[in-house]
C-alpha cells in the first residue's frame, strides 16, 4: 500500500495507525513524501513504514524557499537518516523543471552527494516535468534533459538512476552494476522482462542486486509492479 496524493506526513497519525494494520496482514506499506519533518515525529512515523521514495525536489536552498516555502536541508537529513538508521527501503526522486534546477552543476552537486552520503546503491529517479497548476508558463521537460542528468548520475558512481513520466525502456532498466546486464526491463509502468535469480542476483555474474525482492515476479496488471516489498534484501 502506497501512500501519496497528499504527503503522507500531513495525516501522519492516520497513516502510521493504518500500517500498523497493514502489518497485521502481512502487507507492506511506501510512503510517497518530501521528506520534510522533524526529528521526533519522523522517528514514530517511518517506524511503521517499509519504503520511502523521498521527493528530493532540487539542490539549492533557493529553489525550495522561493518554489516550495521550505529548506532543502531537512529534506537531506531525513535521507540521511533513513538510509543509516533504520531498514526503511529508500529511493529518491528529483522532478526536472527546465531553467528551475536541471543545471548541470545542480545535478552533478545532488549526485556526488548522494553518492557520499547514501552510497552508490539508493536509486535515484528522474522525472519529467509538465506543466501545471501554477507552472502552466513552463514547458515540459525535454528528452535530453533526463538523459543528461542520468549520465551524469552513473558519471558520478550510481548503480541504479531511473527516467521517469516518459516512455523510455533503457532509463526504466535495471542493470547488473557487475556486468551491466539488463536484468528489470521496464516501460512507463509495464515489466517487459524480469531476469533476477530467486536470491535477487544478477544470473549471468551473481552480483547481489539491491532492493527487497520476492523470488519471482508477480502477475499483477499493466499499472502494477511485479515485485513485492520483502523484509530480507
């Protein structure tokens, strides 16, 4: 059970009583969210939680003041403290708004950062912008501007760097960082192929592949995922 559309942080007793209850039924629970909140309360909330993807909205502290109301570097310290303090699965997301924070120094900045303070195995997505609400002036975001940024990201050491909101199978992919076999062939929302081993290794270099996997992959529909949060990587 995903929960998003709103942050799950601003019906966070809500969400915490209803994982608990998902818990009891053997299902498991993602928290879709910015990432913005305290300490305290960020503690008992992912306590119940199984994955986190983590809206990491840019790299600069302007942009999330002028363009969100908030500050960039509680957002960083829940990273920070969800990867090296508790077994929440976490993957990051960074939405490219074209002239907003898709330079190149701002990507190679959020890159080295994750690299040094996540490591190299925390995937990373990015995603293209279309205009909306109150952006209706901004276009949507290019091609190019999430392959460069990609790129960039496995430049820079990343294992696992994602495109998102667009049709394109190479960036949905999951390749073997040992051997670079495409091992989770992805497209929008469809599993093409699905290679892993039953121990969620590479078949061809039995490089341990990150992430919590069943043995198999399901059989859910067109919109669904074929892997199920497991508690043992």
């Amino acid at each position: 059970m995903a929960f998003t559309y709103n942050d799950p942080v601003i019906f966070a007793e809500y969400a915490i009583d209803t994982a608990i209850a998902c818990r009891a039924h053997g299902i498991r629970t993602v928290a879709v969210t910015s990432g913005y909140i305290h300490a305290e309360p960020r503690r008992e909330f992912f306590a119940v939680m199984d994955a986190a993807n983590v809206d990491l909205k840019a790299f600069t502290d302007d942009f999330y003041f002028k363009l969100t109301g908030a500050h960039l570097q509680p957002v960083l310290d829940t990273l920070v403290y969800l990867h090296h303090e508790t077994d929440v699965w976490t993957e990051i997301t960074t939405l490219l708004i074209p002239d907003y924070n898709d330079s190149d120094w701002e990507i190679e900045a959020l890159c080295a950062w994750v690299f040094k303070e996540l490591g190299p195995d925390v995937p990373l997505h990015f995603t293209a912008f279309h205009p909306d609400f109150k952006m209706l002036e901004t276009p949507r975001t290019p091609p190019a501007t999430l392959r460069r940024p990609r790129q960039i990201a496995l430049a820079q050491g990343l294992h696992y760097v994602y495109k998102g909101n667009v049709h394109d199978a190479e960036g949905g992919t999951t390749f073997c960082p040992g051997c670079g076999a495409p091992l989770i062939e992805r497209d929008w929302h469809q599993i093409r192929h699905y290679r892993l081993t039953a121990e969620g290794r590479c078949p061809q270099c039995h490089t341990a592949i990150a992430g919590r996997f069943d043995q198999q992959a399901g059989t859910f529909g067109q919109r669904r995922i074929p892997l199920r949060l497991n508690p043992h990587p």
